[in-house]
C-alpha cells in the first residue's frame, strides 16, 4: 500500500464541507453512533429546525436501508459507505453500497417512478402502500425511498456501476433544501 496524503483528505473534506464520511460494516451499534454524530454535528452548524428533522429523517430511512438492504460479503469490509455533506443550498446525504445485480433493474425502475411524482403523488403513494399491508420480509414494502424522497428538495440522484457478474454497487445523493 503506499502512502496516503492524510492532509489532501482532510482538506478535501474541509473545502466540501462534509460533516460526516463512515465507509465499514453497518452494525445496528455503528447505525446509532453516526445517528447521534450527526445530530451534534446539526447543531454545531446552526442548522435549522425544520431542516434538522428533514436531515435526520432522511439519514435515519437511508441507514436502515442500508441495514436491510445491503448484500452482505464476508470478503468485503467496505460493505457501505454514508457521508453528509453541507452546501449553499442545504444539506446532501449521500450513501453507497453493494446490491445483486440481479435487483438493479427493479432498483432502477423504482426510482426513476419514484422521481416521475409530484408532492401530491408521493404523499397519496406513500399513503397506499402504508394502508396495503403488503410489506417485505425486510419491512416497509418500499415506504423508506418514498418518505425519503418527500423529504428531499430535488429527485432523488443515484447511480449504478455494475462491478462483476453478481454484485454492482449502488450510490444515491438525497438533497435537503434549507428551510
């Protein structure tokens, strides 16, 4: 391994102000660490209020995501990565892990009807599924996505890079306006 320029990180993360980067294995004791960094960090910056609880909400519903959702391989430690950053505008979570190819497609499709809705359709979907009762045998049956995003500013931005035959690896930026 060479060397690793710990300052060219650092003042990377500075000059993008992120506020938060965990790249590891999400334990349910990991998932509350970053849960209260973050919420410390919030405060530190003076967010808002209003934009505290979107920022928390929306860091809460794409944690467990990744909790429920993240193929597990024993020979890859960097199974997740999660980092909240701030901008002019607001704030950006942004996370990342590995999924089975053969969900992408699905994965993909949900999104993109997903990011078709209005406020109004995401309200009234999210409404839906909740009164369905159909959930998954890892939970919500698809509410997390939705209430993440009614809860970010912009459609939600994500992209799929495909890795080998059986894994890609998914990343999704959730943008939160300030309020």
């Amino acid at each position: 391994m060479g060397n690793i320029d710990v300052y060219e990180i650092y003042d990377r993360m500075e000059k993008e102000n992120i506020m938060l980067s965990f790249k590891g294995h999400l334990s349910e004791e990991m998932l509350h660490s970053i849960l209260s960094v973050i919420e410390k960090k919030l405060e530190d910056f003076k967010a808002e209020n209003k934009t505290k609880k979107r920022v928390y909400h929306v860091l809460v519903e794409c944690l467990q995501n990744l909790f429920h959702h993240s193929k597990t391989d024993p020979d890859r430690q960097e199974s997740i990565i999660v980092m909240v950053v701030k901008n002019a505008t607001g704030y950006s979570v942004i996370t990342g892990n590995y999924v089975s190819s053969a969900d992408v497609d699905n994965l993909r499709n949900r999104i993109r009807e997903i990011n078709t809705m209005s406020n109004d359709d995401l309200k009234e979907l999210y409404r839906k599924v909740l009164n369905n009762d159909t959930f998954s045998d890892k939970g919500g049956g698809g509410l997390g996505i939705i209430d993440i995003a009614r809860k970010s500013a912009e459609k939600l931005d994500y992209g799929i890079v495909p890795v080998d035959e059986f894994n890609s690896f998914f990343s999704l930026n959730v943008k939160i306006a300030n309020q």
